[in-house]
C-alpha cells in the first residue's frame, strides 16, 4: 500500500468518524463538608475544591446532563449552600438537567447538596436525610482546675467568648445557640421545600426532624425521585450518551499520596461514624 492509499484510508477517521455521542458529566461530590480543609485532605467539598470540576462538567460542548455522584455526610452549611447555588446556576446558564445520585450516604449538608439536582435518585441501601443542625464540642474547665492551670481570658465585647470550652457552660449561650440552629434548620427546610415541591410525602414535623432513612424509604417520602444507579439512569435516559467522570483536582501532597488518609481520617471519622462507616 503506498503512501497516498494510506492517506486515504485514514481521512474517513479524521473527517467523519469523529465520536459525536452526547455527553452526561458526571462530577464526584465525596467527603465532609468542610471550608478549611487540611492540605493532604483528598476528599473535602466546598466552593473552591468543586469549582473547577464543576465549570469542566458544565463546559462540555455536546452535554446533555449533568449527574452528580455524591457520598458525604454533611458538614458546614454554608459550603453546601454556595457549591448548591453554584449548581444551579450552571444548570440555568446551560440548560440542561442535573441528575443526583446518593451513594453509601447523602445526608444533612449532603442532602443539601442532592437538592441542587433536578431529580435525586438512591440505591435502596442508601442513607439519606439528616435534615436538621447540630453543633458538638467539649466542656473542659473541670480538667484545667484539676491540673491547677488558670486560664485567663481579657474580652472587648461581652459576648465574645461564648460557649468557650475552657469555661463552664452558661444557659444563656445555649439558649443563643439553639436560636442559631433554629433558624438554620428553617433555612435548610425550606431548600428542600423550594427544590422538591410537592414531591415531599410527609410535613416538616416527619421530614425534617434529623431522621435518616434507606433509600427505599426516603422515595416513600418523596426525598428522592426513585431507585436506580448512576449508570442505570443515565443509560435508560439517554441510551447514545457517553458518560464522562469528572474529578475534583486534589492537592499535590495527596496526589502523591504524601499522609492524606491518616489525616483525613483524624478529621473526618467522627462525621462518618455517625452513620456507621
């Protein structure tokens, strides 16, 4: 074969073979939700970790939808807020339909995160919900009085050590507190209320109490759209699409593998073990 039918036999694949299949993105939503998260950390969520992937996902020029692989069990609430909102605001900027799918947990900010999507779809073993507020720290004053340290705090400000945990707890920065959640746990009810409409199946005193639910479950309630998985769903509801994975860009130090698990599970294993994991 001589060096002109080789060209020809290659110019069908350069012209005309060209792969134009629509694309679904699929961007990875894995970890705790978290602003500060440790250098080595792999898998944290918030508006900075997700920007990039979430701008590669949305930017793709023959996408259809965009499905979101989420696994977390929440964290701090106004990262979930901003990476949701930015979610929505991809989807109306490019039109297309955002598709959730829970993994092994989708809860509390996690679940925040899901009702960014059009349509929430759970494996029936799934752990979804959460949809409530807590805050945890420890009461430390009595180790200081036995070790006969004195701490000594000069403040501007009469509130500006509340629930200081090297000072005993008072009832009024509690009752502060509790004010605080209350009016974030309002917040995050009426996200879900915004985003699944008249989909719920139960009212706030069912649904929004920090119950967690199996995925079968939670489609009862109408806190998800069904069962399936990402591939199932995808693949039944655009059958030529490709699927395109992705991941959020992690830190130097975790891409060589440089401590990030240790770290992350010192950070991190409390939130999961709340669900048994």
């Amino acid at each position: 074969m001589n060096v002109a039918e080789r060209l020809a036999k290659k110019l069908p694949m350069i012209s005309g073979s060209v792969d134009r299949s629509p694309v679904v993105a699929v961007v990875r939503l894995h970890g705790v939700i978290s602003p500060t998260p440790s250098p080595l950390a792999r898998n944290t969520i918030n508006i900075n970790t997700m920007e990039s992937a979430l701008h590669r996902a949305f930017g793709h020029d023959r996408l259809v939808g965009v499905a979101l692989a989420i696994n977390s069990p929440g964290g701090a609430p106004t990262q979930s807020a901003l990476v949701a909102d930015r979610i929505r605001e991809l989807a109306a900027s490019k039109k297309v339909p955002v598709l959730a799918f829970c993994e092994d947990v989708v809860a509390s900010g996690g679940y925040w995160l899901a009702c960014a999507a059009d349509e929430i779809y759970a494996h029936a073993t799934s752990l979804v919900g959460s949809i409530g507020v807590v805050s945890s720290s420890f009461g430390l004053h009595g180790v200081l009085d036995r070790l006969g340290i004195e701490r000594r705090v000069h403040t501007a400000g009469e509130n500006k050590v509340r629930l200081d945990p090297f000072s005993p707890e008072k009832a009024e920065d509690v009752e502060w507190l509790k004010g605080l959640q209350a009016r974030l746990h309002t917040r995050f009810g009426e996200w879900v209320t915004e985003r699944r409409g008249a989909k719920l199946n139960g009212g706030p005193d069912e649904l929004f109490t920090g119950e967690v639910w199996l995925g079968d479950q939670a489609a009862e309630l109408g806190l998800v759209d069904g069962i399936g998985t990402l591939r199932g769903v995808v693949k039944k509801r655009w059958p030529d699409a490709e699927i395109a994975m992705v991941e959020p860009r992690r830190p130097l130090l975790a891409r060589l593998g440089i401590g990030g698990a240790a770290i992350e599970a010192l950070e991190h294993r409390a939130m999961w073990s709340r669900f048994g994991l």
